[in-house]
C-alpha cells in the first residue's frame, strides 16, 4: 500500500456516531522538502472505508483479478479517475471482481443484503475522494480510484489512483507499506486503523515505542471532551492489546499504560500482503 495513503492524518478514522455526517474530508499531508498530498471528498473515511480498499489494492496485486479489461471500460475508468488529460508516462492498474470477492475478504459468506449494500457504499465513498499530488515541481490530480458496476452481472472494474499503481507495479522502487490481510481481518476497526499507521512506520522485525496520545490520533478526530477522552483511552489500551495477541506480535506497556513498546513480526513470504501480493521478494 502507497505510504502516503497510510501517514496522512485524518485520511481513515474511527467517527462516533452522528459525527461524520457533520464532516467533511480534507487531508493535507507534506512530505519530503517542498512535496505535499492533498485528499478531499464529500464524506469522511473510516475503518470499514479502510477495509474495503486493504482489499481491493490486495486484488490489484494478484494477477488473476488485474486487467486487461474491455478497451472501452478501461477509456471509462479512466477517464473518471482523472476528469482531464491523462499525463502520459503514468501506468494505471485495473481490477475485476465481484461483490462476492470482496465479501470473501472481509469474511462474510455471501455478498447479499446489508454485504452488497456496505460493499457498494464504500466503494463510492472512496470513488468520490479527489486526490492532488504535488511532486518535484508537478501537480497531479486524480481520483483515490475509479469504479463501474455492472448492474445485471454485479461484476465489478476498479482503477486504482497513479500512486497506488505504481507500488504494485514497481515495489522494488520502494515507498510503500507491507500489511497483512490476515492480521488486518482478525482486528475491529479501531485496531485496523492502528495497525495500518504502525505498520507504516515500523519495518518488519523492528521495536519502536509509540505513546497513548499519538496511538488515540492514529484512530479517532480531535475532540475537546474529557469524557469522550477517558473513553478513547481506555480504548485505546484494548486496541495495543488486540494487536499483541497477533502473532508474532509483542506490545509491553509503559508507566500507567502511557506508552508501548512495539515489536513487529518479520515478513513472511507467504503471506497475503497488500503490498506484495504477486510480487513477494
């Protein structure tokens, strides 16, 4: 998964009820010397957004669900992925699947019901955030990704946004983060959202420690509520416990719970990665 869709404050987050409808999303993350990525939509993303994609980069990367699709459908996620001239040199990655795919993913049984219609919203929830990448003097504009949905098969074509695309096709370039689906299933959706910032900065087989006040940014919007602040940590305290019962995990607290310490495991190969799905080194 492209990095920068992983440190950028505020991208995926964890909304009491009520709260999110009252939002907008607006992200601005800077990185290197003058380099910036911008995200902004109509509606917030949160952990079941999250999910939703994890997978869908997941299938990008396996070659049995990637391209080639019908030229005219691929002129289509095109164009809707960029709404302008498309810059030239960048390559795109397109994904076929169904409903039922991603269903598989996120363990339900079928994709009927309250699956396809949270499925579904997701996908169009992504589809509606507009992505601005500005690098090395270059302003690119795009979409997080492109969908069509065939109504009569429920078939599915996904185009992924540039960068995206090119950590799957070239994650010898480095600047992407290894997640592994199976851990990212196994936790609720406050612990996915932490695992995916911690992973982006903790390398497989490395120790770092985190603090409790930076973990609660990593999951939840500021807020000026004490009550709602005694609530997220103690929260917060069960999530680094969710994520040391994962295996080859360990997370030792600090003083009074303040702080962890975090080992991650070290990469396995056969493992199914967002990342590196296909293209395991």
């Amino acid at each position: 998964m492209d990095r920068m869709h992983c440190v950028a404050d505020g991208l995926f987050l964890n909304y009491e009820r009520g709260l999110r409808d009252q939002l907008k999303l607006k992200i601005r993350h800077p990185y290197g010397a003058e380099n910036w990525i911008e995200f902004y939509g109509p509606d917030p993303l949160n952990a079941v957004d999250l999910r939703v994609f994890q997978i869908l980069i997941a299938l990008a990367s396996d070659k049995n669900y990637r391209g080639p699709l019908d030229y005219r459908v691929e002129e289509a996620l095109r164009d809707a992925l960029y709404g302008q001239i498309p810059f030239p040199n960048d390559r795109l990655v397109s994904v076929r699947c169904s409903h039922r795919d991603i269903a598989r993913e996120f363990g339900y049984r079928s994709a009927a019901g309250k699956a396809f219609s949270k499925i579904r919203d997701c996908i169009e929830r992504l589809a509606k955030v507009t992505v601005i990448d500005d690098q090395a003097g270059q302003r690119k504009t795009s979409k997080l990704l492109s969908t069509i949905t065939d109504k009569k098969t429920k078939a599915i074509a996904v185009c992924l946004n540039p960068r995206m695309a090119r950590v799957i096709l070239n994650a010898s370039l480095g600047g992407y983060t290894r997640i592994d689906l199976t851990e990212a299933r196994a936790l609720s959706d406050p612990a996915l959202l932490a695992h995916m910032r911690i992973c982006a900065w903790l390398s497989p087989g490395r120790t770092h420690q985190l603090s409790i006040a930076t973990l609660c940014g990593y999951i939840w919007p500021a807020t000026n509520s004490a009550t709602a602040v005694r609530n997220r940590l103690r929260k917060a305290r069960k999530v680094m416990e969710e994520i040391g019962s994962l295996p080859g995990w360990h997370v030792i607290a600090g003083e009074r719970d303040n702080s962890f310490e975090i080992t991650r495991p070290k990469a396995l190969q056969n493992r199914k990665e967002v990342s590196t799905f296909g293209h395991a080194a």
